[in-house]
C-alpha cells in the first residue's frame, strides 16, 4: 500500500511541478522502476494464489482425475519460464553493472542502473519459488497423497 501511494504522490507532484515548467529530473526514472518492483510484487501474489496464466484455467472444465496433473503441469512450466526468465535478467544485471549504465543523475550523486535492476531476477525467482510450491502441492494430490 506504501509503494502504491508512494507511486501516485510522486506523479501527481511531477504533474503539477510540470505546470510551473519545472520537475524533479530523477522521478520519472524512480516511478519506472517503482511500477516494476509493484508488478513483480503483483505477480508473485497471482503466482501464490494461482491466477497467474489463463490457461490454468482450462482444469475447470477437465476430467475430476485429470484436474491435478493439469495443474502440475501449468505450475511446472510456469516455474521453467520464471526461472529461464530469472537467469536472463541475471545476465542482464551483470552486463548493466560491467558497462556502468546510469538510471539517474542527482545533483553530483549517479545512481548505477544494476541496483534497480537487480529487482527483476529477484522478482522472476519469487514467482518461480511459488509455482514450485504450488507444484508441489499439485503432486502430492496428482500421486494420491492428498485428497
């Protein structure tokens, strides 16, 4: 909820700064990266609570036996992506920090692009861990061992 007011009085302050032809120089850039870390917060929730892909909902209509398996299955490749996914913006973070990409600069302060970057393989990772958890619990139920 703080990241979210946080996200809105920040814009709003750049809207009306913008009127008296002035503005804060970093704000754009910090609110870019504030909508990413939210999205990634976004999506691990849709990850815990298994509304993440559409097609997951294509079990609903599926066989009662059946429903498990095509649970596991969406959870296990959902979990292959975000971690493929993870690994690429991992090799992105690196490469951002050995090129020495500026996100913003701050009076005499530059802020490195790899600190915010360095959200996005975390974010991909939250998501991969709690489709496996949920894989999981889709085999336990899929092998029998939970009704």
């Amino acid at each position: 909820m703080a990241l979210l007011a946080l996200m809105v009085v920040l814009a709003f302050a750049q809207v009306v700064l913008r009127w008296f032809d002035t503005g804060l120089l970093w704000a754009d850039a910090f609110l870019k990266q504030i909508v990413m870390w939210a999205g990634f917060l976004g999506a691990a929730l849709a990850a815990q609570h298994e509304k993440n892909f559409a097609w997951e909902t294509a079990h609903f209509g599926a066989p009662p036996a059946l429903r498990p398996w095509l649970r596991l299955l969406a959870q296990l490749s959902g979990a292959v992506v975000a971690v493929l996914l993870a690994y690429a913006a991992c090799r992105y973070t690196v490469d951002s920090r050995s090129a020495g990409d500026v996100l913003a600069t701050v009076g005499r302060v530059s802020i490195p692009a790899w600190i915010a970057a360095a959200g996005i393989p975390g974010g991909f990772a939250l998501v991969a861990a709690h489709m496996l958890f949920k894989a999981a619990d889709a085999a336990a139920e899929a092998f029998g061992a939970r009704p």
